[in-house]
C-alpha cells in the first residue's frame, strides 16, 4: 500500500478529498460550502449514512463535516497548535448544536493519530456533549485503498514522487547477467541461506509472507547463477556496479521507506523506474531486473537485517 503525502495538498485541495471520502461512506447527498468564514462547517450531510461510522450502526441525523489541513510533515494531532485549534472551533459547534443544524460533527486531519492522542481528544469533545468522529491521516489512507477512484479523481498520483536512482549501472548488470540465467538452476543446485532468519527479515522489513512465498521464492533457483557471476574474478568490474547500486538503493530506502507500508511496493516501485526509464533496452529482459531485486533483498544486501 502506498502512503500519499497529503500535507502537499492545499486546504481547498484537502477539503475537496474530505468530499469526495464523504460521498462515499455518507452519500452522495454530501453538501460542500464555499470558501469563507465557515462557522465549524465545511460541509453537510443530512440523512442515514451509507457505512459510517459502521455498516451496522450508522450515523442517522445532521453531519456537519470539517477539514483540518496542515502542511507541515509528519504533524500529529497531539500537537499543541492542533490542541488549540479544537478548542476554539467547540463554540462554533456549539452553536450549530443549540440551532439544531447539528447531530453529528465529523472531523477530517491529515495529522496522525495514536490511541493516546484520541483520548486527550474525546475529553475537549465529551466536556461539551458531542457526538464525533475523527478521520485522521492513518483512516484516510485506508480509504484511498478501499476507493481508488477517489485517488484518480483527485490526482493524487501527482504527489507521489518517482523512486529515483541511477539506473544505468543496474542496467549494465541486468544485461550482462540476462546471458547467464537465461535457464534456470537445478533446485538442489540454489544458495545456501539457512544462516539467515527469513521469517525475521521479513518481520523488520514488513515484507508480506504472499509476496514473499509467490514471487521471491519463485527466483530462489536463479540466485545461484547471480552468486556465481558475481564472484568470478572476470566480473569484478561488475561486482563493483553492484556494490555501487546497493548502496544507493538503500540510501534510497531509508530516505522514502516511510511512504511505503509494505516492502514489496517499493521494490515494484524499484522495478517501474527501471522499466519505465528505458523499456527497449531492456525488451526480453524484463523479468531480470525483478529477480535481481529480489536477490537483493534474500542475500541482505538491501533492506534491514537487524532491529
């Protein structure tokens, strides 16, 4: 799952996302208000939610729908100024209350949020006897899986930056290697790995036990070849591209390894750039770069090793 970084966004950008997540778990019903002085509300539901705040319990009422947007990265709702801002908008809710516009306040924030943080929150919210939700940045993203339509319809691929790296040496190997594992190895000719803890590897590096056991292990008995070209004293000049490449892939990795959930998105990440950078060069030998990539990873040169 790839993290979007939603701080790039600006606040109408910010509250036209929390509209379109809202047409989706409210309904299409979902009113957005014009820029200005908003009153605690930028939009507004009236009626039974489609699924929220669950399918079997669903909110029935007036929602009144607000957006909370900061630029600042990796901001959290622990924050004191975010603190302060709830303060200040409970008389505006107040009063949506007391005027019976409100029954429900859903409140969306692309800051984190922790357990800790959310019960500093429900004492400024339970003090004055409102019925609320947070959606903070951790539901958001889960929303943008569940709903890619909304990501296209708010382009939100154009925040996410390219995994970039000098891809040329990558590319020397890759076609120097293609000659070599144009078959595959025997399996009871393939690398001795058992020194190494995979299920642990896997653990540290979130690494899915189905990317792990369809897609690595099925290059497991092509590693052997790789090893042995590597290690001839003929290759030397390309055991030093190598060296150069892994060092700068996990230089990469420890840069951008928090926009990415699962290990294996930033490896096909990896695999797009390379691909897409130049596709005919490397016709017919596509499948090459994913299993160098993978014997990366399985032989540790890429990736964590240890906590």
């Amino acid at each position: 799952m790839r993290i979007y970084p939603l701080h790039y966004l600006n606040e109408q950008e910010f509250e036209n996302l929390s509209i379109l997540i809202c047409n989706k778990i409210l309904g299409t019903a979902t009113i957005p208000f014009a820029r200005g002085k908003d009153g605690g509300k930028d939009g507004r539901f009236i009626g039974k939610a489609n699924c929220f705040p669950s399918e079997a319990q669903t909110w029935n009422g007036k929602i009144i729908i607000q957006a909370k947007h900061t630029t600042k990265e990796n901001a959290s709702c622990s924050d004191s100024d975010f603190q302060a801002v709830l303060r200040k908008e409970i008389p505006a809710i107040q009063n949506l209350k007391e005027n019976n516009e409100l029954d429900y306040y859903l409140l969306f924030t692309n800051r984190k949020l922790t357990g800790i943080q959310n019960g500093n929150i429900i004492k400024i919210f339970n003090s004055q006897r409102i019925t609320y939700e947070i959606i903070a940045n951790e539901k958001i993203q889960q929303f943008l899986q569940e709903y890619p339509d909304i990501v296209r319809t708010a382009k939100l691929n154009d925040l996410l930056r390219p995994l970039s790296f000098d891809e040329a040496d990558l590319k020397e190997i890759i076609i120097a290697i293609h000659t070599v594992i144009n078959k595959k190895e025997n399996l009871n000719n393939i690398v001795d790995f058992t020194k190494i803890d995979l299920d642990r590897k896997n653990e540290l590096n979130s690494l899915s036990k189905s990317y792990f056991d369809d897609v690595i292990k099925r290059n497991f008995e092509y590693f052997k070849q790789i090893t042995d070209f590597l290690s001839s004293p003929v290759n030397s000049n390309l055991k030093d591209l190598y060296e150069d490449t892994i060092n700068e892939l996990n230089a990469k990795i420890t840069v951008r390894r928090d926009e990415f959930i699962e290990f294996e998105n930033l490896l096909e990440e990896f695999y797009d750039y390379v691909i897409n950078n130049d596709e005919n060069e490397l016709k017919g030998k596509k499948r090459i770069v994913r299993i160098l990539l993978h014997y990366m990873y399985r032989n540790c040169d890429i990736g964590k090793k240890e906590k």
